[in-house]
C-alpha cells in the first residue's frame, strides 16, 4: 500500500485515535491490568501512526510561507462559517510528535500510582492527548479555541481527582487561571470573525496583512493583547505563573509530565503562530516588554527555584526561567532565537517531563517531594542516580544534550537583537546550574540522612523503561540537532520572511578535509 | 591527504574507553576495567603521535578534517571538525602522554577504593572532553570540550560524593566554572554578531578574515570586548584572581585526578584560549594587558597563600594557581611561544608533584598534613628523588625544565614590547616564594624525623603501620615524569621553542598597528623581540637563578637548620600571618557577600514576598472577590469543578448562540 495515500487523512487520525481509544475504555469492564494494557497499546498506536508524518514530511513540505503540510479543510458548520481545516509545517510537526511521544510514558508513569478511578484516568488522559494534538494542527481559530479549551477540563479533573492533598485548590486556580484568560482571545477571534466572516487563520493573515479588515484606532494592539493574555497565562511568563507551581505540586506525576511537557507549549505556539503569525507588526513593536518580561521570568524563576524546599515546586519554577528562553528567543525576531525557541520547546518538553517522572518515582517509595527527607541516594539507587544526573545536565543546558542548542541559538538571537537581552538572559546558565546541581547534591549525596532511604528499591524494568529513553533522545537531540532543526528552521524562516527579517552575517564554509593557506 | 590522517580517533577512543567502563564496567573484573581504560588513552596517545607526525612532513600550518554538521541556523554554521596546528599538536601530545601516565598511576592508587570502573570511565571521559577541547575546529567546539572538561571536573571532585567536603567542593567547581564560561558565551555572541562564524579558519586563519584586517584598538572596542570576556572564561576554567576559589577546594578528589585535571590539563585550558585566539589579544592592547595584570598578581597572591599551608595537596594547589598566573603574565605580554612552552613543562613537572604527594599520601595512610610526615626520605626513596626534580624544576633551578620555560616568561616580561619591568619585578619575587614554599614542601616531608603516628607507639591505633614507598605500577609514571621534568625544557634552548609556534601567531602587521598607533608603530607589535641585548638577559638569567637558590636557602635554614624559627614568626607575624593562612578570608567574603545575600534575597524577597505575597495574592484576592461577586448573583453549589464547568458549557453554549446571530445576520 501506498502510504501517502495516508496524507490528507494522517493528521486526522493520528488527533482521534486517542479519543476514540477512550470512547472504547468507557465500555470496557472495570478490570484496571486491561484497561492498563489497552490505554499503552493505544497511545502507542498514536505514536507509531504520528512517526508518519516527520517520516513523509519532506514530500509535502510546504514550499512557500503561508502553506501547510498534510492539510484538510472541510466545511464544519456553514453558518457560523466554520471548517475542520487542519495542517502542521515544520514547527508544530514536532510539538504533535512531542505530544504522542509523551503520552505512553505517561501511561507507563501511572501504571502503579494511579490505583483508583484507573478507567475514568486513562478516558481523561486519552481525551487530553486529542485536544493537545488538535491544539497543534488547527488552522481555524474556532477549532483552536474549542482544542485549546478542550484540553483544560481533562487536566483540571486529572489534578483534581487524581493529584495530592491541596489537589482541588490546584486544579480550580488552574482552570480560572487559563479560562479567564482565555476569554479575551474568545473575544479577539469573535471580532476578528464579525469583521471578516472567517475563522481561517490563512485566510485571515492574509487579510490582516493587506489591510483588508478594517482596524480602526489601537484595534490591533487589543486584538494582539487579547491573544497574548490567554497565550502568556499558559506559558507561563512572569507575572501571571503563579498557578503554575501549585498545579505541579498537586497534579500526579503524569498530569505534571504533560502540563510541562505539552500544555505550556501551547501558550508559546500560540505566541507564535497567532501573535507573531496574525498580528506581526504589532508583535515587533510590543517585543521590548515582552522580552524584558520574559528575561526577568528566567532570572527570576531560577532565582526562586534555588530557594525552594519541595523538588516538585523547584522544577516548576525552573520551568517558568526555561519558558521564559522560549519566550525571549521568539520575540527577538532572529533566525537564531526563533529556531531555538522552537527547539527549546521540545527540549524542555523532554527534559522538564523526564525531571517528573522522575521524582515521580521517589514519590511513589516515599510519598513527599520534599528535599530534606531525601539525602544520599546515590548509594541505594546508582541507577536512579545516573539518570537523574544525564537529566539534570539536559536541563541545565551542557553541550552535547539538548538544552545546550537551544539556550545557545535563543541566547545569540536575544543579543543580536539587543546586546543587554542577550547578558541578562546568559546569565541562567550560572544559576540553572546553581539550582540544580544543589538539588542533586542535596538528593544524592552525602551519607544517608534518613534512614528509610538506606533500603529503597532503585529504578525497575519499568521505571528504566520510561527514563532510559529520554535521557537518550536528550543526547541524540544534542548530538544530531540538524534531524529537527531543518525543518523549523525552514518553517521559522517562512514565518519571518513575511518579518523585517534580520540577515546573520554570512558564514564561511570550507570543505571538507581542507588545507589551510 | 594520506589515508592515516584520522585524528577523530583521538577523542573518541577515550570516548569509547568511558563508555565501556561506564555501561558495563560493573560486570568486569579491577583488571579488565583498567585494561580497557588504559588501551583507550594507550591508543590515542600513539594515535596522536602519528597525526603530529603526518602535520609536521606535511609542511602545512594546520590540517583540518570536518565531519557535518552540528547546528544550522539560518546562515549561521557550526561544524563537529578537528583543526590540528603546532598549538594544538603540543596540547594533544601533554594531554594524551601525561594522561596515560596518569591512568597507569591510577590502576595502582586506586586499587583499594570503592568505584573503580567508575573512576576510570570519568577519568577516560575527562580525555574524551580535553581533546575536543584542544583539537576543535571552532569555538563553540570548544566550548563543547570547555563545559565537558567541566562536568568531569565535577564527577571526579565528587567522586568520594558520601564526604560532604567532597560533594560541595564539586558543586563550587562547576559553579565558578559557569560564572567564567558565561563570560566566554558572550564573547561567542560578540564574534557571531560581528564576524558571522566562530570557526578558526575563516576567523584566525584565512588572510581575507574581517578579524584579521582590523586594525589595533587603541582604547575599547569589539576585538577588546571579547578579548575581556574570553579572559573571564579563561579566570574561570584556569583558576585566576577573582574566579580561582574553586581549585584549592578541588583538592578534594582523587590525587590522580589533581594531577591530571587540577594541574597538568584542563586548567590549562584558559591558557590555550589564550594563546589560540592571540590573533584578537594582540589586536586588543587593553584586554592583553588585563590578561598580564591577573596572571601577574594571580602568580603572586596565590605564591603568598602557598607559604603558609600544611596540607601538600593544598601547597601544590596554590603553586599551581600561582604557575599558571605565570602562564598568563607570559600571555599577556604577547610571549604566547613562552606561555605554552611553561605550560608544557608544567605540565611535567607539576603532574609530578601530585603523583608523588599521592604515593607520599599513599604511603603514610591516607595523612595529608606535613607537620604528620617528615623524614620519608628513608622510607620513600624514589617519591623523594623524583619529587625533588619536580621541585629543582618547579623552582627555576637550571639545568631542569622549569628554568628554560620560567627564564623565557621573565625575560619576555622584561623585554616585550608589551611588557613592563613591574610584571618581571613582581614575577621574580614570586619565583623567590616558589622556591621557598615547595623547598618547605620537601624538607618537611622528607627531611627530619618522622612525626607521624608510629605503630608502636600506641597499639591500637595503627591502621596506618610503617610508611612505606609505592608499587612500581606508581613509581613508573613518577620516573618517567621525572626524565621528562628534566629534559622537557631542553627543546627550549635557542629559541627553538618559540618558533615552533610561529605558523600559530598571528602578527600584526605594522600598517593595522600603524593604523591608530602613530610612533609606536615603527616596531611592529609582536612576539618576543624585545631591543635589550644579549647581556641584559644573560644579567636577568644569572638574577633569577639566583632569587630560586635563594628561596632554596631560606627554606633550608628554616626547616632544617632552625626548624623551631618558623612558629616564632608566624607567632611574631601574629594577624599577618593569620590572614594568609585564612587564604585572605576570601572563600569567607564571598559566602557573606555573594552567596548568603543572593540566598537570603531570593527566599524571602523574590520568593515569599514577591510571589507568594505580591504576586498570588493579587491573584487569590481577585479571585475571593469574584466568588463574592457571584456569591450574590447565583446560589452557592457544592462541588466546586461541577459548578465551573457548568459554567464554561453555558459560556460557551452563549458563544455558539451569539455566532449563530452574527453568521444569519
């Protein structure tokens, strides 16, 4: 079989499995080691079926700006017009192949920890999983927002059924958090659809670029304010993160895995794909702010982080100072921020969901995320330890894994658009590695403190399963970036050239094998 | 290019070495492990002997070998290649001869410590990271080897991580490492800005190289910006004044491992920064002399601390901080030849000391004070003589290494034309303290009677039994060395040394110095020659001699003929003294200055006022207020989610109906 006859119908497929796969558990009976079983063998499915797409993406690459890959778009509903009009380029190819990559190690995550409710968790998660991916491929702004909005009630419930002790508190303040922040995008896209009759987002760049929607005033900046809050919320950039850090602590481990991993992500899509992509001018002109904002957000959350006494709540905060590199790399308008930016998306979705699975595994021995209980666990768990440091130096940005290209590409973007962004910004690299070499310190070395800790089983089959392989791809991803990069780097330039884009000077190459002078 | 040019093979098969020993090393027997590290590092030492061989018949500056690429943004490039030059010929050959040495040194004093296959695998990463960082092709390469050299630094500090000393002293290490490299980072950003690569080929190499037609920067300008930035990161990794807190506290790993990444290797990187990106220093008066200045009081305050510590290790670390202070004196007059030559000879000599503090460690039971040993002589004979070369050499005493290497860095600094009699002033009465402190070294420990804890003495604490000289699998490497710590300076006599670098040098031409220069350009500003004549260092040479036999002197006199006078002053000396042995209280002062504060700030200001205070609050208040409002509007209900979605599935089913209205309108 031909499969590119799969083309018009991949995308599609690959958003719905997960949602038809939860429709199926709704009928299962309540045996928790099947449901178990068909939750993994469905998000696998998903995974293998969405390697389709980096796999055949060259094919259909869009040749010019403004086109989309593996595009569909059918008639929803006439009036409101409204199209199922789905498609991903270079950027958001990676973030739904980041989502589908993540969700089985989430299924794997909760296998044990999540003992109640197994069936009503994995409908929630599966249903998660097809927002998250419908979040990433829609080019109606109607069915973004129904996506975006789709994905909040499965996680406030994952939070606030299945997380801690402060768990409905959490999963409130996240929900009105994010949807009163929401609401003013609402608004934007309604006014964008009263003035136009569209809600296609190519077609509405289209008009907003050549002036044919009439916009009177300061009506753009709100139009971009209205996206910017609900984005800026979820991202989050400081000051609006403080639902973050309690969402984190309460949720179990695999709602904190996609929250870090895939929901903030949204927010800096959205930043870029409908802030930058939709309203381009007015995003150049509001880019100081936002950068100082996202600057001080990296200072500052890493700052915060260095103080905290709960691990959970130590990585959220640095998730806060890595979103604001994402955030500073797309509004410094260079090739080599915005490439980074995209690529710190995955990196952090990597590294940050990694960092949760892994304290979820001493969270399930110990039940506290809170650092003094721990101390020399090095000793009765070497292998948690190894890991754990391969994803500490991920996340602190060492070269030759992941983070390092990223921060390094976003870094020397942010100072070629202005020197100062680009010093401030540099200097998380001394505090990540403040914070985080002083948990890992704190957690492991040492003589065992406590001494429940002497006799704590390390790492098992399962628990290697699930980090062995992210502690890989954070190398392979340091190593070969080019394998991701081409393709971001191709759709970022499409972004920017519609941009005043500013030209690198140009690079010398030498061939291979060459002697010099 | 002849099919043997593979110098790839270099790096990865300590590489493969570390990642043998580290996966399945668990599994093997002590010999196996350090079969497979030793045939790793064995391998890529003879590997390099082969490279250095096909450059220099190729009659080529530099070969270089690319392998794809690493990252691709846009127009902007970086390439995973190996530029091979008489620089980093020399800097492969001390990293993979001395390494083996020191791995061979290994299998013996690591014997009996827990973590054998994992010493090995870090110790073979470490070389891994130490030839990309010497043999890359471009900065950001570098920096790769730069940060890894770091991490091993890390891992081997650590490596006894159940002593939290051990575990704290690693975590200074990188940290201070990162305050430096995040100074080398910006000066990346400088050269991409300005220049578009960082590959040493199009930016130090090719003559049309927009770096290369800058003229001399008279006062501040980009080429010195990056110049002063590269020299944080140089502070950093090699150890100088502000940055060079970590070392001493490095002291906490493996003896092997101070020998060979706290003193023979990778603190050395700073230098080979240096010195690789001369093509910028000496376009940069400003910056090249900030490098003369740091190294020359590095050299200097770092000597005074040396004096006054009893514990050898920490004695040989401030020597070493104090030895590459002269490394960037030299430097930083432009005498880059006599920088890398002292580097080389260092690299010997200093190697040598800690192997031998280690057997001398070794061989009294783990003891580290050297008011516990003295008289080893007897027991220790090889460690003494070896380690009494590496102090005739250390010292300036010709005919041994140190005193080619160390002469070469005092006469440039006198006759430079970048230099100045104060650098070579202070540099000569630093040399007067090194022969001092490491004679006090040697007379303490192995001159006199013993004082250590005897095993008669007290029956029942003598773990540490008689002192006892080293396994030949250790005293191997120290003779060794030792030859080397004698011979190694030969290659210096006549100028040979200096030239050998030339091809690396950059000159400034006299037109670009000529440029902003008025009458200073009539000299073209360049390496070494100097206008004094051959008397004046003949003169120079026969004073410094002098100021070492001297220092010898002093030493003797005060620990072995007067042995009780040394308590007396320091007792005179009374808060002098005390302030030095404190190592000038800094450790202190940054720990009430920087990190207290900064702990202190983020906790209760940022954190618990401003984010939970300011921050949340605003949020929850805004929040209790909107439930009050709605408290009045609709009736409480139970269950707080059921009622919020209810509300989202009104608020959106009022969308719908609201766009239904717009769209048959």
């Amino acid at each position: 079989m031909n499969l590119s006859t799969l083309n018009p119908w991949i995308l599609t497929l690959t958003t719905f499995l997960p949602a038809l796969g939860a429709l199926l558990i709704a009928f299962l009976p309540r045996r928790d080691r099947d449901i178990r079983w068909f939750a993994l063998a469905i998000s696998v499915i998903t995974l293998l079926i969405s390697l389709h797409l980096p796999v055949h993406y060259r094919e259909v690459a869009p040749t010019n700006s403004g086109t989309f890959a593996y595009e569909q778009n059918l008639q929803w509903i006439t009036s409101p017009n409204i199209h199922y009009h789905i498609g991903i380029d270079g950027i958001s190819l990676w973030l739904v192949v980041l989502t589908t990559f993540l969700v089985p190690f989430c299924v794997l995550a909760s296998w044990k920890s999540i003992h109640d409710r197994v069936k009503e968790f994995f409908i929630l998660l599966l249903l998660l999983e097809t927002a998250m991916i419908g979040v990433f491929i829609a080019l109606d702004l109607f069915l973004f927002y129904f996506f975006w909005e789709a994905t909040l009630i499965p996680m406030a419930l994952i939070i606030g059924i299945f997380g801690h002790q402060r768990r409905v508190y959490a999963a409130v303040k996240f929900f009105l958090y994010t949807m009163i922040a929401s609401v003013f995008m609402l608004a934007a896209i309604i006014w964008l659809y009263a003035q136009s009759n569209t809600f296609d987002f190519v077609e509405l760049q289209h008009l907003i670029a050549t002036g044919a929607i009439h916009m009177p005033g300061h009506t753009t900046l709100w139009l971009f304010l209205g996206f910017f809050v609900a984005f800026a919320v979820k991202v989050p950039l400081f000051p609006l993160h403080t639902w973050l850090p309690d969402a984190h602590v309460e949720a179990p481990t695999a709602g904190s895995v996609l929250l870090a991993g895939v929901l903030l992500k949204m927010g800096t899509y959205g930043l870029l794909r409908f802030n930058i992509g939709l309203f381009p001018v007015e995003a150049h002109k509001n880019a100081p702010w936002i950068m100082t904002l996202a600057i001080i957000g990296i200072v500052y959350g890493a700052l915060v982080a260095l103080v905290q006494p709960n691990m959970k709540k130590l990585v959220a905060y640095s998730s806060v100072s890595h979103l604001g590199f994402v955030v500073l790399g797309l509004y410094s308008f260079t090739r080599a921020g915005m490439d980074g930016a995209v690529f710190q998306m995955l990196n952090h979705g990597i590294s940050t969901g990694a960092l949760f699975l892994l304290l979820g595994v001493v969270y399930d021995r110990r039940h506290t995320y809170e650092i003094k209980e721990y101390g020399g666990l090095a000793t009765p768990m070497p292998m948690y330890a190894t890991l754990f440091l391969l994803i500490t130096l991920s996340s602190i940005g060492l070269p030759l894994m992941n983070g390092f290209v990223g921060e390094f590409l976003i870094l020397s973007g942010a100072f070629q658009a202005k020197a100062v962004y680009g010093i401030v910004a540099a200097s998380g690299v001394i505090w990540s590695a403040f914070y985080m070499l002083w948990l890992y310190q704190r957690t492991f070395y040492g003589k065992i403190t406590n001494p429940v800790n002497a006799t704590l089983p390390d790492v098992d089959l399962r628990e290697r399963s699930i980090l062995w392989p992210l502690a890989v791809l954070a190398l392979v991803m340091g190593v070969f970036p080019t394998l991701w990069m081409n393709s971001i780097d191709a759709s970022v330039a499409g972004i920017l050239g519609t941009q005043h884009g500013v030209p690198a000077a140009p690079a010398l190459q030498v061939k291979v094998n060459t002697v010099l002078k | 290019m002849t099919p043997l040019f593979q110098p790839w093979l270099i790096p990865i098969l300590p590489l493969l070495g570390a990642l043998i020993n580290g996966l399945f090393g668990k599994r093997f027997s002590k010999a196996a492990v350090a079969v497979v590290a030793l045939t790793a590092t064995a391998l890529s030492f003879v590997v390099a002997c082969v490279q250095a061989a096909i450059l220099l018949q190729s009659g080529h500056p530099a070969l270089e070998q690319y392998y794809g690429t690493w990252i691709q943004a846009g127009d902007f490039s970086v390439n995973f290649g190996i530029y091979l030059d008489h620089l980093s010929m020399i800097m492969m050959l001390v990293v993979t001869g001395v390494g083996f040495l020191i791995h061979i040194y290994s299998v013996a004093y690591m014997e009996h410590e827990g973590g054998y296959y994992r010493f090995f695998s870090y110790l073979n990463f470490f070389m891994f990271f130490m030839l990309v960082l010497v043999l890359a092709n471009n900065y950001l390469l570098m920096f790769v080897g730069w940060e890894g050299v770091g991490l091993a630094s890390y891992l081997l500090i650590g490596f006894f991580f159940l002593k939290d000393s051990a575990a704290n002293a690693g975590k200074k290490a990188f940290i201070t490492n990162r305050v430096g490299d995040f100074g080398f980072l910006i000066a990346l950003f400088l050269l991409i800005q300005h220049f578009g690569t960082l590959h040493y080929g199009a930016l130090l190499v090719v003559r049309d190289s927009a770096l290369l037609q800058m003229p001399v920067e008279t006062s501040a300008g980009v080429l010195t910006a990056i110049g002063l930035l590269m020299l944080v990161g140089a502070c950093g990794k090699s150890a100088q004044i502000p940055l060079y807190v970590w070392l001493p506290d490095a002291m906490e790993g493996p003896t092997p491992v101070s020998a060979l990444i706290h003193a023979a290797t990778m603190v050395t990187a700073g230098v080979y920064m240096v010195c690789r990106s001369n093509a910028i220093f000496s376009r940069a008066p400003i910056a090249l002399l900030a490098v003369a200045i740091i190294g020359t009081l590095t050299s200097f305050f770092a000597a005074t601390i040396g004096i006054t510590q009893t514990d050898i290790k920490r004695v040989l670390a401030y020597s070493t901080v104090s030895q590459l202070g002269y490394m960037f004196m030299a430097a930083g007059v432009a005498a880059y030849s006599a920088s890398v030559f002292h580097l080389m000879t260092h690299a010997f000599f200093k190697a040598l000391l800690f192997l031998g503090a280690g057997s001398v460690i070794h061989g009294v039971g783990g003891e580290q004070d050297m008011r516990k040993m003295g008289g080893l002589r007897k027991y220790m004979p090889w460690t003494f003589w070896t380690m009494l070369i590496a102090t005739l050499a250390i010292a300036g005493i010709p005919p041994f290494a140190g005193f080619f290497s160390k002469d070469e860095i005092l006469w440039q600094a006198f006759s430079s034309p970048h230099g100045s009699k104060i650098f070579w002033a202070v540099g000569l009465v630093t040399a007067f303290m090194t022969s001092f402190y490491m004679f006090r070294l040697i007379f303490l420990t192995f001159t006199g009677e013993y004082r250590g804890a005897k095993p008669d003495a007290h029956g029942h604490d003598d773990h540490h039994g008689t002192p006892h000289e080293s396994p030949w699998l250790m005293l191997a490497p120290l003779v060794l060395l030792g030859v080397l710590s004698v011979v190694g300076g030969w290659v210096g006599i006549g100028n040979r040394f200096e030239h050998f670098l030339d091809p690396v040098i950059q000159k400034v031409s006299v037109e670009q110095s000529a440029a902003q220069n008025g009458e200073a350009a009539a000299t073209p500003v360049s390496e070494g020659e100097g206008t004094e004549s051959k008397s004046t260092e003949n003169l120079l040479m026969a004073i410094s001699v002098l100021v070492a036999l001297g220092g010898l002197g002093l030493a003797w006199f005060l620990y072995v003929k007067r042995p009780e006078l040394p308590e007396q002053i320091a007792a005179g000396a009374g808060g002098l003294y005390r302030l030095v042995l404190n190592k000038y209280w800094i450790d202190e002062l940054y720990a009430a200055v920087l990190i207290g504060p900064l702990i202190a700030f983020s906790r209760v200001v940022l954190w618990q006022t401003v984010d939970q205070k300011v921050v949340d609050g605003t949020v929850n208040e805004a929040a209790v207020a909107a439930r009050d409002v709605s408290a009045v509007i609709r009736q409480q209900q139970s269950g707080l989610i059921r009622s919020y979605a209810g509300w989202v599935a009104a608020g959106a089913a009022a969308v719908v109906a609201y766009m239904v209205w717009m769209g048959t309108r």
